[in-house]
C-alpha cells in the first residue's frame, strides 16, 4: 500500500485527480476488499481526512466520522487510498466548475474527463494497481466520466446504498455508486457498499445483494428495448454509431432486440435541472461560515457575514444554482416552475415502467458525444453545458439503476454503452454488461 501511494502520487501529479491523497498506508486488512485501495469520491465524508465536495467553502472541513458506505469498505479491508476531485458539490458536467484544479482525461490530457465525478473515473481509469472508485450521481454524475474516460460506472437505484455521510446536492435524486475498470470489479464494491443503514432512514430495507452473482450469466432471451428518443437529435453519428454496434453485438449473443419509446424524454433536462437546483439550492443554506469550513472574521451583523463567506467560497455555477432554485421555488412561480416539474418527473416515471413491462434492459449512448476539449469547453453557454446531461438525467429522475461500460472508441476517445433497468434490477444490467465486456 505504500507503493500504492507513491504511484497514486505520480498519478496525481499528471492528471490531477486528488483532493487528499494518504500518508499512511496503515494496516492491511481482511474481507472482500482486501488488497483493493478504494477512492472516494470528495462529497463524501472521510473521518479525519478533509471533505470539500470540491467547494472552496469547505476547505478546512474535516470530518469527524466516515460515511456509512466508506465504514463498509474499510470494515471488508479495503485500503482507503484519497479524495478525487469533482465539480462544487456536483454542479458540472466536465469536472471543470471546481475550486481544486481540473482532472485530465487519461485518452487526451486537452480533454475533459467528465463530470462531475471526473477525478474517480479518470483514477479508475490509470490506476496500476487494484482499485475501484466510490462516487456519486445526482443527474449522470457517474456514468459521463465513466463513459468519457473508458472505465465501468454503476448508479444503483434510489435507496440502495446509504447516504449517510454524503454532502448532499439535492435529496431526491442523489445516489452513492461506483466505478471499475471491470464490471466485476464495479460489482463487487456495490455490493460491499449497498443494503440498509441504520444511520439513513430514505435507504430501502431490501436484503443485501451480491451482484457479482449476476456474472458470466448469459443474455439469451433477455429482452433488450432501445429507446428511439435517445438515438436522435444532438448524438454524434459515430458515436451513435459504436452504440448500434454494441447492441448488435449483445444481439448476436442472443439477446432480443426491439424498439421502445420514452415519449417524455425531451422535458426530462427542464424538469431535471428545476428539481435539482431548487433542492440545491435548500441544500446550501447550511454553508454560511459559522459551522463547517471557511471561516472569516467576525465584523458587521450576521447578514453581512454570511454574504462575505459566501461570496468568497462560493463559485460562479454554486451562485447560479442558488439563485434560479430559489427563483423556481418563489410564491408566484413555484406552481408555473418547480411544482410542473415534479408532474413531469411523475410522466418521465411511467414512461421506464411502462418501457419495462415489455423489455430486462435498455441500451443507449450514455452520453451524445465523446469527452470535448477543454478550448471547446470554455466556448459553452451554461446551458449547453447542462444540455449535455440530455440522456443521463431521465433515468436519474426515475431512480433506475443504470451502467455504463466501453464499448469502442471515435477518434482515439472512449463511448459508453449505457443500459438501464428497472428499480432494483442491477443484477439483470449487470448481467448483460458482463456478458457484453468479456463478449459471451
Ligand atoms: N451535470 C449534472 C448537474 O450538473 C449532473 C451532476 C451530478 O450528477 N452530480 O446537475
């Protein structure tokens, strides 16, 4: 483990993917993850170690307690390596809306790694060494970097894995999953760290599940839809192209292959980023300098203070999203905004459910293009930044598991396959991803 951390060190100093690295390697212990150094993503608490969910306002926080889903990992012997970088709190979708450098993709160091999870799949992805990332997604938070650096992203369903120790981005749709450069790897960390908490009373009580059961299964006569909406507008035709082919692929294995429609998909991305921010929004109130993080001097009445600490620790995107879920959430505006938001949450629901009695799985591009560049970037309005998350955030807000595993490249650059399935059907997605990725 201390050669683990040089080599994490020589990692960091290319790619920039840590917030924290450890000094220690400790004692090495026993379980499932015995051997495995295990990242943790920065939103999520590390006893003794700094937590700044990427966020200038929290520099200086230190826990002193481990999030329920770290304890599980150290209690399987797992070797708790470093904090990866991401956007503030989540806000992003390429890892560059943060106060603590910007990671590098691993394909082409000009090139995003995603977001906002870009520091746990750009590790994921250069790790020589035994490792799985622990991360997060509110609206596609693990399978963008996932699909952008070439490794497996696994987003559990909405109550599968405990909260309890995560800097919460909006409650309603934030899960704790996992990244691999295996299925089987992203496999076995989930099923180390999902199943009830006492600590988290939103955690489903359903028994712990193995997923790693759900291997070397096969896929004959596993029912595959693909939803025509997210093979259309704004996807790149090569990458939807590598997709078709993977999907072909799980075809020729003996998966049956058919077409579905998920007719709300098109105001899934407003109703997504309204939720999202106006729970975001809530979510920050806590930050105000007295109780975690940055402090300043005391000077003036408490108003000026707050507004001193968060015009400092706060990004420009953390400004925006506190702003526009505020404004959604206003007497006047809530019914015309956040409430007509929920009502379509509620039809982009049935749309899955509906998709679901008819196929196992879904298969789509996770993301509609490959990793951009950072010149590319830059040039963006915040509004095509979030436009990008167009495939992502419907099955974030239905709280269905999905992955995303490698399915070929365009141009040097990684596409993700993205598969889905319904509310606690990881097994049958993790089944159809194993059985894609090792071809059988
Ligand atoms: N890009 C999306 C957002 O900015 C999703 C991020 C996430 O899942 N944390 O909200």
């Amino acid at each position: 483990m201390r050669d683990v951390i040089r080599r994490a060190r020589l990692l960091d100093e290319r790619y920039n993917i840590f917030n924290a690295l450890a000094d220690d390697a400790g004692e090495v212990g026993t379980g499932r993850l015995a051997g495995y150094a295990v990242s943790v993503k920065d939103n999520i608490c590390t006893k003794g170690v700094q937590t700044t969910a990427g966020s200038r306002i929290l520099e200086g926080y230190v826990p002193p307690f481990d999030a329920t889903v770290v304890s599980k990992c150290r209690d399987e012997g797992a070797f708790i390596l470093g904090k990866t970088t991401q956007d503030e709190f989540g806000f992003g979708t390429f890892n560059v809306n943060t106060a603590y450098g910007i990671p590098r993709n691993p394909h082409d160091p000009e090139r995003s790694c995603g977001g906002s999870s870009g520091g746990a799949a750009c590790l994921t992805a250069v790790a020589d060494f035994p490792h799985a990332a622990i991360s997060e997604s509110t609206g596609g938070s693990i399978s963008c970097p996932a699909s952008f650096c070439g490794v497996v992203g696994v987003t559990p369903t909405y109550g599968r894995t405990s909260r309890w120790g995560l800097v919460d981005y909006a409650n309603s749709l934030d899960k704790i999953g996992v990244m691999g450069k295996t299925v089987e790897e992203a496999a076995l960390l989930l099923s180390v760290i999902s199943g009830p908490d006492e600590y988290d009373s939103t955690v489903l009580r359903v028994p712990p599940e193995d997923f790693t059961e759900s291997l070397g299964g096969s896929v004959e006569g596993m029912r595959i839809g693909v939803p025509e909406e997210y093979l259309l507008e704004g996807v790149e035709e090569m990458v939807a192209e590598r997709v078709r082919s993977a999907i072909d692929g799980l075809q020729s294995l003996g998966a049956v292959v058919s077409d579905v429609s998920l007719p709300h998909t098109g105001v899934s991305l407003a109703s997504y980023y309204i939720i999202a921010m106006a729970e975001a929004s809530t979510n920050l109130a806590k930050f105000c300098g007295l109780r975690y993080g940055l402090h300043m001097p005391l000077e003036g009445n408490f108003d000026e203070y707050f507004s001193r600490v968060r015009a400092r620790g706060f990004s420009e995107e953390a400004k925006r999203r506190v702003i526009l879920g505020t404004f959604t959430r206003m007497a006047g505006y809530r019914d015309a905004y956040y409430l007509k938001a929920l009502r379509v949450r509620t039809r982009v629901i049935k749309d899955f459910k509906r998709a679901f009695e008819e196929v196992d799985v879904l298969a789509a591009p996770t993301m509609p293009v490959v990793a951009p560049r950072f010149d590319e970037i830059e040039e963006m309005e915040p509004i095509q930044h979030y436009m990008m998350d167009v495939l992502t955030v419907a099955p974030n807000l239905a709280g269905i598991p999905m992955i995303s595993v490698p399915c070929g490249e365009v141009g040097g650059m990684p596409v993700g396959l993205h598969l889905m399935a319904d509310h606690l059907q990881e097994g049958k997605m993790i089944r159809a991803a194993h059985a894609y990725e090792v071809g059988r």
